[in-house]
C-alpha cells in the first residue's frame, strides 16, 4: 500500500490519549529496535518508558513544554505516529528556555509519507510559539536514517549520552537547533 499526506491526519494528544500513545510508544519501539536490543530487555524498556502511566504523567505536566501530537491514518483514525515534547532531560548545559523532542516515532510502514516531517514540524512551531530558545533531542548514533533527516532539518550535533536498555548501554548522540 502506498501512503501519501493526504490520508494522514494530525492533532494535538490530550490527557485521554494515554493509553493510545503507550500503545503506539510500545510497537514503534519495537519496531525500531528489534534488530539492536534483546528481546527481554525490549520488553523491560518498553514496560518502564511506554506505560499508559507515563503518557499521563508527560500530558498533565504543569510546564508547557510538555506536549504532544499524534498521526492516524485518515480512513481509520488509526494511530500511526507520534512527537512528544518536554523540558529537556539531557546530560548538556540547558535553560529554561530549551525544550526536548522526547520522541518522535513513525510506523516504518509510512515512513516516506511525510507523516516524520509533518509531527516534526508541529513540535518545532509549538516550540516557536513558546518562544523556547533550543529544539534539543537525542538519537542512537547508530540511527543513520533518523541523523540524516535531523540534518536536513538544521540540526546539528551538541553532546553525547549513553542510553540504557534494559542491561544494554547505547551510546547516542544530542543534537540541536
């Protein structure tokens, strides 16, 4: 099936949405990493970082900074994406200013579609109203695709960090705009 824009949709997610963004947290997760992480410890992660709990906790945040949107398929109303932003939680020197691209995961069936860019430019235009001073976020290095669309996107790379999963310790780069 070929996806364009135009069968996307796009909202802001709202306190209610929780249980929907655990569940689309879980899948893309394991999704994206099936392939780098061991099963267990995929498991352990996404039990810990994508309960229904977590998603509530980043919703009723009492900073705006946290936010977040969620992509469906238009057909459906089917969740197929989403972009969560917060205030930053990264090992480099930041300001009240600063706000994190948490996540921002797409089914890897519609990569392509626009729907990555789309969720991105939602959180880059929250954050201009917000008047924030830095768009930060952290990635796999080994995320070749995901580097590649930052890049084109104007960031540039600003701190590194290990990232744990379960027993494993992936070493990610931060970057910025």
């Amino acid at each position: 099936m070929t996806t364009t824009q135009n069968t996307l949709t796009y909202r802001k997610a709202t306190y209610a949405d929780a249980p929907t963004l655990s569940a689309i947290g879980v899948a893309t997760f394991l999704e994206s990493y099936i392939e780098d992480i061991p099963g267990a410890d995929l498991i352990k992660h996404c039990h810990g970082q994508h309960s229904t709990n977590v998603y509530e906790q980043y919703l009723k945040g009492d900073d705006p900074r946290y936010a977040c949107w969620i992509a469906s398929f238009a057909a459906t109303d089917a969740p197929v994406g989403y972009a969560l932003t917060c205030p930053p939680d990264l090992p480099i020197v930041t300001d009240a200013r600063d706000i994190e691209l948490k996540r921002i995961y797409v089914f890897s069936r519609f990569h392509g579609s626009g729907a990555g860019k789309q969720l991105h430019a939602l959180a880059e235009d929250y954050a201009r109203t917000l008047k924030c001073k830095r768009l930060l976020l952290g990635t796999y290095e080994e995320n070749v695709r995901a580097i590649a669309f930052y890049r084109r996107e104007g960031y540039t790379k600003v701190g590194e960090r290990q990232f744990q999963v379960g027993d494993q310790v992936f070493d990610d780069i931060i970057m910025g705009k």
